[in-house]
C-alpha cells in the first residue's frame, strides 16, 4: 500500500479562504483539511490520486487475516483462485 507524506494542514475557514495557496501546497504532498480541529478532507495532486487509484485493492480473506485479535476462531477458509458465482435474481431488479 502506498503512502503519502503528509506535509500540510489547513482549516477549512483557511481552505477557503486562499484556495490558490492550498493548491500550491499539494506540490509537496497532500494538504489535510481540518473540520473542528479533526482531519475530514485529503487535497492531493491528480498524479498522487491516480497512483492511489491504480493500487489493487485487498481481498476480504487478506482484510480479515490483517485484523489483530486475541481469540481468533478456528476457520478453514479456502481461496478459490478464478472462480465466479454469478446469482440470477428472475426478473430486472432496478
């Protein structure tokens, strides 16, 4: 997974205020817009949000596996490499 450093924080008052100096911000990474004091937006420039989008992301079996936990069940859980389950629904559900 890719990280991103965080150079920047701005409220969003600031944000607004000088969008244009938030913009030239992102040059040096991503800018952290606060709401309240809390983190709530990430600014980032389009290169840094394509490299994100392009990340594959985790299975649901790598998520779980990834949780730290004292008593963990004891599962046979099976990777099926290529298999799909289609479910036909009858008529067109919209």
């Amino acid at each position: 997974m890719t990280t991103l450093a965080t150079r920047c924080t701005i409220t969003s008052r600031g944000f607004t205020r000088n969008f244009g100096a938030a913009k030239r911000s992102v040059v040096g990474g991503p800018v952290i817009i606060t709401d309240h004091g809390r983190p709530a937006f990430a600014l980032l420039s389009i290169d840094d949000y394509n490299r994100l989008a392009r990340e594959q992301p985790i299975s649901l079996l790598d998520a779980m596996d990834a949780i730290a936990c004292d008593e963990a069940p004891d599962l046979d859980a099976v990777r099926r490499a290529g298999e799909v389950r289609t479910t036909d629904y009858g008529e067109d559900v919209r």
